[in-house]
C-alpha cells in the first residue's frame, strides 16, 4: 500500500514549535484545529477592495488554507485533477502543484462536495494531503514528493464525498476515516507514511469532521466526533478510551479544546427541528407511476440528493432506503455537550460537564475563545456560552451576513470572524450579552473554507480567489 519516494529531505521532520518567528496557521482552522491565533492581529476591517495585499486566481473546493515557511498551501480539483499546491505568502505567485494520480474519482455532491475538500496539514517543512480519491500524499515544502499512502477510494454514505482533514501529531499522521461502510481511525509514519496502526470504528457511517489532540493531566489523547458517539484513541496505539453517546446522526463538526474541557456541537436533520418524514407521504406524493418505488425522474429533490438517499445504490430510492436514514435520524441527538478530561469506557452519564441544545451549527465547528464558547448557524444566528458553566450570554442572535455558514468562525485580538456561504463576512466583538459588530464586507463570491489568520493579515478563500487582506489604509 505504502509507496516511498527516495529524497534527501525526507528525514527529520520538525516540529511547527521549532519555527520561531515564522508566521502559521498549519492545518484545517490553525492550531489544533482551534480556530484561534493568540498572537496575531488580523485586520479589523477587512475588504476586498480596500487594503488586499494580493490576490491569486484558484480552482474552487471547499479546502481551507494551510500556512507555514512563507507558505500557504491548497488542495484543489479542476479539469479532473487533485492537486495539492503552494503559494507565495508574499505575493500570492503560484510556487508548485503536484497532482496526486487517482485511478478513479470518489462519488461527491456535484454543488456542495468537492473531491478536494480535505485541508492540508503541514509541520513547516512537509505537507501532507488527503484526498478520499487516491489517499494520503506527502510532499516537502518545495513539492518533491516524499511518500504517498494510497487507500482505497472512499465511498461515502449517500456519496456527498469526503470531509476530514488529516492531523499530524508528532511522528506521525492520523487521519479519519469514516465511510459507508469499513471505517477506521488510521496512523501513519510521518516521515515514510508506512502504516502505524489501524483502528476499526465499528457503526460509524460517514463523519466529516476532523481529529484533533487532548492534552491533560499527563495525557495524550486523540478525539474523533462521529455518528451518534464521541470517542477518545490513545494515539501511540490507537486503542479506544473513552466514549460519549447521544450525538448527532450525522456529525460534520470538529470538537474544540479550552478551560481544561473539551466541547463538540452538532445538528443534523431527524430531531423536532427538522423531522424526516414518513415513507408513505413521500411515496405517495412523488411516486407517479403507483409501483411503490420512486426513481431518479420522480424524486423531486433533484439527482444529487437521489444518489444520496439511494443507500443500496440500485437506482430506485425504496422503503428500506427512506427508514434506514429515518432510524439513524431518530437516535441522534443534537446537540452542545461539554466534557471533563479522564475517564475510561462509557463516560457518558459520569463526564459531561454541561449540554445546550440551542443555536447548534450543522458545518461550521464550534470555537472557544477566552472563556467563551461561540456557535453560528444557518441564517446567522450566532450563539456564545460561557465556557466554564455553559451559561448563554446570548443564543441565536441573528448576525447581518445571512443564509447558509459551511465556514467555521476564527478568532484573534479580541474579534470572531463569521463567514458566510453567499461570501459576506461578519467581524463581532468577543464576549459580551449580544453580539456586538465592528465591521461587514461582502465579497460578492462564495465561502465556503475556513480563514486563515496569519499575523496581521488574513486569507480569505472564495469560490475563485486566494486573497491576503490587510487592514485597509483609509476607510
């Protein structure tokens, strides 16, 4: 499985710790995945036509920027290539793209999914991608392939493509791995991509979001949120530790870290908010021909979400198809769950902290951010709870910048950045009992990854450009 490339960069990877000085933000929402840059001073303002530093034109997916040695990094899918590339932090020139040589392209929402849609990872020297289609590839920071650790192409359920971003974690990667069917938690070496262990994980449908790291008391510890569980992985090992049930059906988030708790929020459709309707009242309104099947011509949703509610596959959206969806639905629970480090097995009714079950996004992560919990939502409603005790300071309070949110919101400087999909982006003032905002700016172009927040300035993706936004001269 496991292919390395000869090199003589290939050993000795660093640490992004050991980069004094250079400016970062090295995987899938920066540190950890937290979504915060503690030192940084990104603009207050930021436009895209008064203060951009540079633009670049860029294929669209859903990817997020991931930023290192003067560096920023991309994956991306055009004209049937995945690609992963780097650009110039200074001035946004185009340094190298390096295809990853799938044989076969994973199945994905043709508007919404992307075979590309997994952030690379990188430690300042090496960058490691994903992609669902080929598996992982890693390259140095001047694109000399260094291995590549193909996987079998990823079928997702109801084939809307894969999600996660891989993690890299001292010697090694982890990537998750949630499918249709046959998941797993996977390490590989860092350094040659051969396997390090493999842990099944047993009734987890496809999941979306990303592994992040917990350190307490002495510990170790790599979660992974998915279908209806959150759970814990001793990554020298990747033996199970800990789990908490009653989570989404469906989990597209990423879990946060702060004030020595863990916290995950997610909404998927089934609950009172969203029910899934009964077989009968569908069959019955968009079954045209009577034969008690409904087909691709019929379904009225259009063929995208056909192919996603078709689970078996054959071409014919059945009964078994429609409660299969409805019963996993049915046993999730939506929902903000705090969780108190330590524990083994089922921790659930012993570790939860708190819980909220207001305000829950269904893509953007949560983020925490100077005792606070922050959440955003379809429409821009914007909730934030106090971290500690999971007292609302406000919930659901709509945000200028509406309709859809697949960005997850970032902080620095005393600001949350919202972005949203119709590309309309929302500075708010941090804590508060409502949120207060400083600045709005329409980029005119969707936004779908996550920003980036690199010292004083910030990347922006949209669905065409790569932009570097300063805070603008004169307002």
């Amino acid at each position: 499985m496991m292919r390395l490339i000869p090199c003589s960069t290939a050993s000795g990877f660093l640490l992004l710790g050991a980069l004094a000085g250079t400016p970062s933000w090295p995987a899938f929402r920066g540190p950890n995945s937290s979504g915060i840059s503690p030192e940084s001073k990104p603009p207050a303002h930021p436009s895209s036509t008064n203060g951009v530093v540079w633009q670049a034109e860029v294929p669209w997916s859903p990817s997020s920027p991931a930023v290192a040695a003067d560096r920023v990094f991309l994956t991306t899918f055009a004209e049937g290539k995945l690609e992963t590339r780097a650009y110039s932090l200074g001035d946004g020139r185009l340094l190298w793209s390096r295809v990853a040589p799938a044989e076969k392209l994973e199945e994905f929402h043709l508007t919404e999914g992307s075979p590309a849609a997994a952030t690379p990872a990188t430690d300042g020297r090496h960058v490691v991608s994903y992609f669902g289609s080929f598996g992982l590839i890693a390259h140095d920071v001047e694109g000399r392939e260094l291995w590549r650790h193909p996987l079998p192409v990823a079928h997702t359920a109801g084939n809307f493509g894969s999600g996660t971003s891989p993690l890299l974690l001292s010697d090694r990667v982890i990537l998750n791995r949630d499918l249709a069917t046959g998941s797993s938690l996977l390490a590989v070496d860092r350094k040659d991509g051969r396997t390090l262990w493999e842990t099944p994980r047993p009734g987890a449908p496809t999941s979306y979001g990303s592994p992040i790291l917990w350190e307490h008391d002495g510990v170790r510890e790599v979660i992974v949120a998915g279908s209806l569980a959150l759970k814990s992985y001793d990554p020298d090992t990747g033996a199970e530790r800990w789990v908490v049930r009653g989570m989404p059906a469906y989990s597209c988030t990423t879990p946060v870290i702060g004030d020595g708790l863990l916290y995950y929020a997610g909404w998927s459709p089934g609950k009172a908010d969203s029910p899934w309707p009964g077989w009968e009242g569908v069959v019955e309104r968009q079954d045209k021909d009577g034969d008690g099947r409904i087909s691709p011509t019929e379904y009225e949703n259009g063929p995208a979400w056909f192919k996603a509610q078709d689970l078996d596959g054959d071409g014919w959206l059945t009964r078994q198809d429609w409660d299969t969806i409805g019963g996993l639905m049915k046993k999730g629970e939506n929902v903000l769950v705090a969780i108190r480090p330590g524990g083994s097995g089922d921790v659930t009714d012993t570790h939860v902290a708190w819980k909220a079950t207001k305000g829950l996004p269904y893509v953007p992560c949560p983020l925490y951010y100077d005792g606070r919990v922050y959440l955003v939502k379809d429409g821009g409603m914007v909730s934030c709870f106090d971290a500690r005790t999971g007292s609302p300071s406000y919930v659901q309070e709509r945000l200028p910048a509406q309709g859809g949110y697949y960005a997850s919101p970032v902080a620095a400087d005393g600001r949350v950045y919202f972005a949203s999909l119709q590309g309309k982006l929302c500075v708010v003032r941090a804590g508060g009992t409502r949120p207060e905002v400083l600045h709005e700016t329409d980029f005119g172009s969707r936004i779908a990854g996550t920003p980036a927040l690199i010292g004083d300035r910030m990347l922006v993706r949209t669905q065409s450009k790569l932009m570097l936004l300063s805070e603008p001269a004169s307002r």
